[in-house]
C-alpha cells in the first residue's frame, strides 16, 4: 500500500512544524505540504495530490470557518478539523460527516496525546478502520469537565498492566473513580483486591456492591457472576439476566456499553492486554459518544488481542504503555488537556 498523502494548515508556523513532524515519523503517512489556513481558503485541495488534509483553526478567525465548512463539504477528501478548546460542540453542525473533529490542547503532554491521536485517526483512514463517509466523529482531548470516572477492562496481563497504570496516575485518584472488569477465575477477586490495594495505598479498593454509589478515591472490581453495568448517579448495578458476552460474565462490554449510555461526560475508557475482543465493541460506543479511550500499546501487552482488536476497529484514541496511559489520564483528571 503506497504511503497516505497528507497536507497539513495552521496559522501558526510552530503547529504546522509540530503537525508536520508529526505525520512525517510514521512509517504509513507522507506529509505533502505545509500551508497556512488561508492557502486552503483560498485554493481548497486537490484530491488528486493528497489523501487527507490536516487544519488546525484558531478561535480570532472563526468568521472564515463556515467559509472552510462548505469548502470541505464540496470535495469528499477525509479531513482532521483542530478545533480550539470549548468549540468541539460545533463537530456536529457545522464540519462535513466525512471530517473528525479533534480538539486542539494547550499543555505539553496534551499536545503530545493529540499528536498521538492524529496518527491514528490517519492510519485509521489510510487503512479504512476509520470510518469517515457515515458520520461526524468527536474525539475530545480536552474533557469539558474534568475526569471523574475511569473503566478498565483487561484479561490475560491485565492486573499487572491496571496496577501499573493505576500507579502512574498516582493521588490524582483520589478525585476520580475506577471500575475494573477483569477477566479472572472466580475465587481470586479478594486477592486482586488486597494486591491492588497494597499498590494504591492512597485508594479505597474494594469489590464492587451493587447499588453502590460511585465516588472520587474509590477503585471497584466487578466480582463473579454479574455483569457490572453504570447506572445514573453514577451507581453500580448487577445485571445477573444478560447471558455471557464472549463467554464472560462480568463482561467488559457490558462495562463501556453502560457507560456510553448514562455517564458519557468526563468518562474514560481503557482497554488493556488481553485475549479475544471482549470489550471492543464497548469501547467503540465510548468512542462514538465523545469520550476519551485508550488502550495498552502492543509492545507492552501479554496478549494483544483486544487492545488491537480495538485499533482495528477504530475504537482507540491512544495507544501507549501503561505506565504512559497513567499519564494520560492524570493530566485530564487534573485538567491539564483544559488549561
């Protein structure tokens, strides 16, 4: 497959020199060009000469976005749409169904994740995972509201993969909450809990309880023989109807499912090392509803089956070692991908 051409607009010389590098590193993307927003304004491109275009806009020059829209809209090109933080609201009315709409940050480790997330929604295009021509797709690097509620889901590496990420996001805990569905023999739940107590020693780490609710500083594993879902509130319930989902029962779709549905706001989803694709489809449905989700990077992953599972299906926004994904999430709970 020959290399996925891209152009890259921005006002400021540093982003386009930021975005350019960016697209440039992978092996998969070509960067054709770095230009100004006004050389797009001015000339559109060409479908014949890129495979994607790349626009970062600036919130002085919002009177010339309807004016970018319809250029947009008029050629089928696949477009990343940059958006100042705040105005990712407008995705939906404004940018074409064949544009994804990212939100540019203002911290370092924000801008980091967004290069990450860039490169992924490019190859996602190159390699036709990433569906542009259904649908406006948000995927905000900048939670509105903070972070307070965190999903994990893993299998076959999973606890060691959830304790070290948990480790790196370190007291920032204590103003989120944490829901594990990790696949596990029954009977061992009581001393994942008391290992991954040991390890968060600042965290209130327990088994989750059905009607319980929610709150910032507690980490919760589903127990054996429901499915844990999210409720408003936000509450845990047991779902002891639903019957096994690839074969598991707590199932970590059922997790991410119920969560895209009640609390989509200032919610995350991780997806971490991991046989089959339990969790996948879940993700996807965060994904689609806005929120931030992430899953563990091959190279570190016992098993990747469901973290690539994801990727393929275009479910991730970030893939990165536990450790790093920590990281991630700490910067959102403390806001940093807002400031």
């Amino acid at each position: 497959m020959n290399p996925f051409r891209v152009a890259v607009f921005d006002q400021s010389a540093s982003i386009r020199a930021l975005l350019k590098q960016t697209v440039g590193a992978s092996e998969n993307l070509i960067c054709k060009g770095s230009h100004p927003v006004s050389i797009f304004l001015e000339n559109g491109a060409v479908r014949e000469s890129v495979d994607a275009v790349v626009i970062g806009l600036d919130r002085s020059e919002a009177d010339s976005w309807p004016v970018l829209a319809a250029h947009l809209d008029r050629s089928p090109i696949p477009a990343v749409v940059l958006l100042p933080i705040g105005d990712l609201d407008q995705a939906p009315t404004l940018w074409p169904e064949h544009c994804i709409s990212l939100e540019k940050p203002r911290s370092q480790q924000g801008w980091e994740a967004l290069c990450s997330t860039l490169v992924s929604a490019l190859e996602g295009m190159r390699n036709g995972s990433v569906d542009v021509s259904g649908q406006s797709r948000r995927i905000p690097l900048g939670l509105k509201n903070g972070l307070d509620l965190i999903a994990v889901g893993g299998s076959a590496g999973g606890p060691e993969a959830t304790s070290e990420m948990l480790k790196s996001v370190g007291k920032a805990l204590e103003n989120t909450a944490v829901v594990i569905v990790q696949h596990i023999s029954e009977g061992f739940e009581s001393e994942y809990v008391h290992w991954l107590g040991g390890i968060l020693a600042w965290a209130d780490v327990d088994i989750a309880k059905d009607g319980e609710l929610l709150s910032p500083g507690r980490v919760r594993l589903a127990g054996p023989g429901a499915h844990l879902e999210i409720s408003e509130g936000p509450v845990i319930r047991f779902n002891r109807e639903s019957p096994p989902n690839h074969g598991h029962r707590p199932s970590v779709d059922h997790l991410f499912h119920s969560l895209a549905c009640s609390k989509p706001e200032g919610s995350a989803g991780v997806l971490l090392s991991g046989m089959g694709i339990d969790g996948v489809e879940g993700l996807l449905s965060l994904n689609r509803v806005g929120c931030l989700t992430l899953v563990q990077d091959q190279a570190t992953s016992a098993v990747f089956g469901m973290p690539g599972a994801a990727i393929k299906r275009g479910a991730a926004t970030i893939a990165k070692p536990p450790a790093a994904l920590g990281a991630v999430l700490k910067n959102h709970i403390e806001g940093g991908g807002r400031r």
